[in-house]
C-alpha cells in the first residue's frame, strides 16, 4: 500500500509543471520584480507577469519547489498573493509607484521603468 502511495506521488510531480498565480502589482518595475523573485526560487524554470490581468504564469519543477514557496518569495519582496499577503514592512520596500493597494490601476504606460 506504501508502495502505491509513494508511486503516485512521484507521479503526481511533474518536472515542467504549468501553472497561473494572482499576483498584486501595476507597472514595469513591478513586472521585473516579481518575475525576478520568482526566478530566483530554486525550480522555477519560466516566469511571465502580466500587467493588466495580473496574472504570474509559471513553469516548476515540482520535484524541486512548490507554489507556496514561490509565493513566500513574492510576498518577501512586497508583492500580495491571493493566499499570502506581503507584511506592512516588505510593501514599504517597493517603489513608490509600485504602491499597488492604494491604486491598483494598471500604471504601465506611465510608469516605465
Ligand atoms: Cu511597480
């Protein structure tokens, strides 16, 4: 039986997982510093921040990291998830233009990096 367990969970890894993620933010630099973050994640092979639907698509390794620990290291970098939220402190840290929950318009074409 603990045979069988352990096959589907390897099975259930995938090596080039797809996946989407909610991400908060409005502009270039916000783009670059998300996609960044998540890069710098141990088994994350692609990331892609889109600006108006927010949306961080990605590609893991499942084997090597999982969607939490993506978002720890976005929100780490004071960007919210829908799950996790960026402390006080790490939001401070972004740009001022990057202020994404006092205006979470899309600021791109004024705000280039
Ligand atoms: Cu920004």
């Amino acid at each position: 039986m603990l045979m069988v367990l352990m096959t589907m969970l390897t099975f259930a890894q995938e090596k080039n997982k797809k996946l989407t993620m909610e991400v908060d933010g409005k502009c270039d630099m916000c783009k670059t510093r998300i996609e960044k973050a998540a890069l710098n994640v141990k088994g994350v092979k692609y990331a892609l921040w889109d600006i108006p639907s927010h949306q961080l698509s990605l590609v893991i390794d499942e084997r090597k990291t999982d969607p939490m620990k993506v978002k720890t290291a976005l929100v780490t970098v004071g960007h919210d998830t829908k799950e996790l939220k960026a402390t006080e402190e790490a939001y401070n840290t972004v740009h001022p233009c990057c202020k994404y929950r006092d205006d979470n318009s899309d600021d791109s074409e004024h705000h280039k990096e």
